[in-house]
C-alpha cells in the first residue's frame, strides 16, 4: 500500500523580494551610506546614531572607542564607564570631534 505525505498542515513559504539595504545621510561622512543593521548602542543616543550613523563611521568609532577604554583604563561594564564612553561618541559624531585622551601617545610604528 502506498503512503503519501500529508502537506496540508504545512504552511507554505512565502519568497519575497530581496529588499534594498537601509541607508542614512551619514553626519560623519556627510554622503549617503549603507546604515546600521541596528541600534548599537541603547536609549536616545542609540536611537540617534541608528538614524544618522553609517556603519563605515560606526567602524572608525569602535576603533576609537577601543583606544579611548586603553587610555583610560576603562572597565566597560561600570556605570562611569558607559558614561564617558557615550560622552565621548556623542562628541565624535555630533559634536566638534572627540578629543583625544589627555595622555594618549600615538603609537610608533614597528621599525
């Protein structure tokens, strides 16, 4: 006896379009660019960067911010932390710049 499957309970897939990639006017760039995939950062200023962020200029920021918790010797999960570090991307994007550490020695390179 033969058997067929039951494909009735199954819904079916629905393909849609592929659809084209968010892009924001990107304050740091000051051009249209492909946009962040999310929010990365949480609250107001988050929002704000989601909107206005490219994730190019969201990549030179994550190298600054890196260099800015080496300088300081930040421990990014205290509160204090957090709030410089926000100070500091709110500056980068939407301020005059951030300025570096006080105390920031540029790297030398390798000879």
């Amino acid at each position: 006896m033969l058997r067929f499957l039951d494909f009735s309970r199954y819904q079916p897939i629905i393909m849609s379009e592929p659809t084209t990639p968010r892009t924001v006017k990107c304050v740091k760039f000051q051009k249209e660019l492909p946009a962040l995939d999310a929010p990365t950062w949480p609250g107001e200023l988050g929002q704000r960067i989601y909107e206005n962020v490219s994730a190019e200029a969201w990549k030179l920021w994550e190298e600054r911010m890196k260099m800015i918790l080496n300088e300081y010797r930040l421990m990014p999960w205290q509160k204090e932390a957090q709030d410089l570090v926000a100070k500091h991307m709110e500056d980068f994007f939407f301020g005059e710049g951030s300025a570096l550490p006080p105390d920031y020695v540029p790297e030398q390179g390798k000879a």
